[in-house]
C-alpha cells in the first residue's frame, strides 16, 4: 500500500465518439432543413424511447444471422430482457401497433434520435449514430414510395446539394426476391443463402462485378489472391446461378440462356411497382437525373419487402485526409409491409427512409455546403473585486447585456486579472468588461475588444499606426455598456463576413 488514492483512467468505449460545439451547432443546422422539408410534406414530430424489450426486435435484428447479436441487451428486474435500439423503424412499428386505434391512418410521421449497434468498430464505422426518419404507415400503393423518393431529392437539395451531385436509386426487393426463387432460392430454409447473396450485391459499388461474382461463388479474399488478406465465405452459387443475378444488375454475361430472364409472379411484381414508380415521379417533374430506377440498390435489412431507395452523393468529395473520393450513399430506406403487421396480425402496409446523420453532415461539411455561423462566445465580465455589492453590480452588468439578447457571464472563478483575460481568450469572447473600484467611482466601464487587441498585437509595430486604428479598449459610461458591446460584436461580425 502506498497510501495514494488510485487515479481513474479517463477512457472512452471504443466505437464512441465525444462531440464539441461546433459539430453540435452543424448537426442542428443540418437537420433543421430536413426537418422543413419533412414538415412541408405533412409529416409531424414523434418520438420513442432508446430502450425496447428485445422480443420487439425479434427476427428484424440487423444480423439474422446471429439474432441476439448486433445489439447492446441487458435484463432489468423483473428478468425481461432489453435492448437499445439499432434503428428508428421498428420501435415506431413498436408505436404504432400500440397505439393504432387512435392514430390517422395512415400515419405520417418523422423523427430524429440515436441508434446503438453492438458491432466491431472502425474507421467511419461507429457503435452510435444519429439517424432522421420519415414514415407513411397505412398506405399499400406505391404512391407513397414514390413520395418518399421525391422527399429524399427535395432533402437533398433543401441542404444545397446540386443537381448532378446527387441521385435517389430506386429498386424493388420483389424483382430481387423473384431472381433468387427463380434460380432455386425461395422459401425460409434459404432465409441465410438469401441473405447473403443480397450483401454480395450491395458491394457492388466497391468491389465490381468480379468481387461480386466471387461473393456470390465460393468467396472472396481481401487481397485478390488466394491467401491474401481475410476471406469472406461466399454464397455458394453456381455459375448459371450467379450469371442470373449479375444479368439482373445490368451486368453483361456471356451465357446465352433464357434462366437469365426469370419469370413468376413475384419478378413481375416487382416490376410492374417500379414502372409505376417511374411513371409518378416523372409525372410530378422529378426526372432521371434526380430519381433513376437503378437494379443494383439492395438495402441489407432483411424486414424490405418492396420498393428500396438510397440517396446517393456523386460529387467526388475530399475526405478528412485530403483525398478525392465518392462518398456513395447517405441514407435510404424501402417498403415494410410486415413489421407492423407481426404486432397486429393483419397486414399494416409501411415504407419510409432513413438519413444518416453524421454520414451526411460529413459530405456536406467537405463540399463547403455546412458553414455554421461563427457563433462568438459570451463577453466576459472580470471580477476585480469580490465583496458582495461589487459581485452585485457586476451580475447587474450581465444581467444588462442578457436582456438585450448578448451571450454573456460573470467570471466565477477564483484567479486574478491574467488568468481572467486567459480565460475569456479560451472561451472565444469578442471583449471583456472591467471595473475595478475607480471605475465604478466614475460611473465608467472599460471594454476591451479582444478580437482587435489580439490583431493589434500580431500585426501594428509602429505607434502612430496603434493609435490610428480601432481602439481595443475602451471607456464609457455604464449607461454605454450595451450599446458599445454591441457595436464590437458588430464589427468583428463585419469583419469575419468580408473575409
């Protein structure tokens, strides 16, 4: 025993991340414009707790492979078992379900929160994300999935991002799921093989038709050789298998057969609802440059059962790193005609889209389309003298400059006037007030403009110049206080804005 008290390590969980003011402020600017745009289509505000019981996910976990993995489960005192939720879509189906006599149907509604996946993490790849949803519950027609393909390209364009820069991809998990009951993989006893080969698909984007072809087969390594890299198990199709499904994305195959276009009511299903799609939103004015049919979306979600879209960035856009990259896709959602109806027992048709967050606020930041207004941080009023009138007269002084609508507060530590002035310096203050007992006999107040001082210090060497430009400190009566503090702020403001 040494006698000393152990430190805690301060330590944050890996797959976390901390988040600052300033990604705070982009985040609620970001998100106040999807917000108008979800509000002008009708849609209303509701929200549901982070915690569910784990039954209510069921066999909708992200991982029906393993499905009590993926998330974050824990039991409470009666023995039942919880979890946080890993998306916003099944605790609304949660919500409406329970509530689905007094809801108008069909229900429209958005919402913004948290999700939690209990997965590895890594880079860009994090165990809490923000997600915004928008869902029409209680409508079976595409109509409505064509309304939310129009409402991601409005969002798209609400945050400033051009035409050209951006596309919603439109498909239909019918048409998937009548390629895979085409080429023998219909029914639950290929729930997995399914699900697989529809993870295969959506890589196509990074790996290309060969790396999709070896998912598809027997598997693929990391490194394009045998032994190089991890291995990914495939699929385990064949190859007239596999040629099947890559003819359906668009990619050319070699076989000359007619098993490459399958048949069955549910492939024709599927396309009869995205030629009914196209036709809706070219109607409405949205054409191929904003919304495009596009066979390759898949959405890796196994609750899909109709149309799927994503919103997807074609700007190549500089990454963190400098490097020139396309950032792909921000967000996307599709048809869920059974998550609700597992609740009611009765078909609760329902389709909605889901942005990811931080995904987005990323892109919009890098593309120059995020500028959050500098927001100064409050005058700081330095407390000279500590008695009791003085602190009074001094929270008065705030209390002024709070009334006329200016961030502002009284210094509460212990220091002196250097590490006061340090102090207001960290928090970004654009000046700070000081009264000592002389002041305060004359009824004055000196202003110190910390924005100027600082330009004054680095840049004037000469006194006649230091004498020709603004002041940085100034005394006025306290009667002033206001409206000088004000005409500071306005002047740095002037100044950031003509740079």
């Amino acid at each position: 025993m040494t006698g000393k008290s152990e430190k805690m390590k301060a330590r944050m969980p890996r797959g976390f991340v901390d988040r600052q003011a300033a990604d705070i402020r982009a985040v609620d600017e970001m998100c106040a414009k999807i917000r108008a745009v979800y509000e002008l289509y009708g849609f209303e505000p509701v929200e549901q707790p982070m915690i569910e019981y784990t039954d209510a996910l069921g066999k909708f976990l992200p991982d029906q492979d393993r499905p009590n993995e993926g998330v974050f489960s824990f039991q409470d005192d009666d023995e039942q078992w919880l979890s946080l939720r890993y998306d916003l879509t099944a605790p609304l189906a949660r919500y409406v379900a329970e509530n689905f006599e007094k809801l108008p149907k069909p229900f429209r509604s958005y919402r913004q929160g948290w999700v939690f996946r209990n997965e590895k993490p890594g880079p860009g790849r994090f165990r809490q994300f923000m997600q915004f949803d928008a869902d029409t519950v209680g409508t079976p027609g595409v109509a409505a999935d064509a309304e939310m393909a129009m409402m991601m390209a409005d969002v798209m364009e609400a945050l400033g991002i051009a035409r050209g820069d951006y596309v919603i991809r439109v498909n239909n998990r019918k048409v998937l799921d009548g390629v895979l009951e085409a080429i023998g993989l219909g029914g639950d006893e290929n729930a997995g093989r399914r699900l697989t080969v529809l993870r295969a698909i959506d890589k196509l984007d990074k790996f290309g038709p060969e790396g999709v072809r070896l998912l598809l087969g027997a598997g693929r390594w990391d490194g394009g050789k045998e032994g190089e890299g991890d291995f990914t198990k495939g699929a385990g199709l064949d190859e007239g298998q596999s040629e099947t499904v890559l003819f359906q994305l668009g990619i050319p195959s070699s076989i000359k057969d007619d098993s490459l276009y399958p048949a069955g009511e549910t492939f024709a299903a599927g396309q009869g609802e995205l030629i009914a799609i196209e036709e809706l939103v070219r109607a409405a004015g949205y054409g191929p440059d904003r919304i495009r049919i596009d066979p390759s979306v898949v959405r890796g979600l196994e609750y899909y059962t109709g149309p799927v879209y994503e919103a997807e960035l074609l700007a190549e856009i500089p990454n963190e790193d400098g490097q020139i990259v396309r950032f792909g896709s921000v967000g996307g959602g599709g048809r869920y005609d059974g998550l609700v109806s597992r609740f009611r027992g009765e078909p609760v048709p329902a389709t909605g889209f889901s942005i990811g967050v931080s995904r987005l606020m990323t892109a919009l930041k890098n593309l120059g389309k995020l500028q959050t207004a500098d927001v100064p941080g409050p005058v700081v009023v330095l407390v000279m003298d500590r008695d009791t009138e003085s602190l009074g007269k001094y929270q008065k002084m705030v209390g002024e400059l709070r009334a006329a609508g200016i961030r502002a507060e009284m210094y509460l530590g212990g220091s002196g006037m250097k590490p006061q002035m340090k102090y207001a310096d960290r928090r970004g203050a654009p000046c700070v007030v000081i009264q000592g007992g002389d002041e305060r006999a004359k009824g004055v107040v000196q202003i110190k403009d910390l924005v100027e001082g600082a330009r004054m210090a680095e840049t004037i060497t000469d006194n006649a110049e230091w004498r020709e430009g603004r002041p940085a400190q100034v005394e006025v009566l306290e009667s002033e206080l206001v409206a000088t503090v004000r005409g500071i702020i306005a002047a740095q403001a002037a100044e950031r804005g003509g740079r």
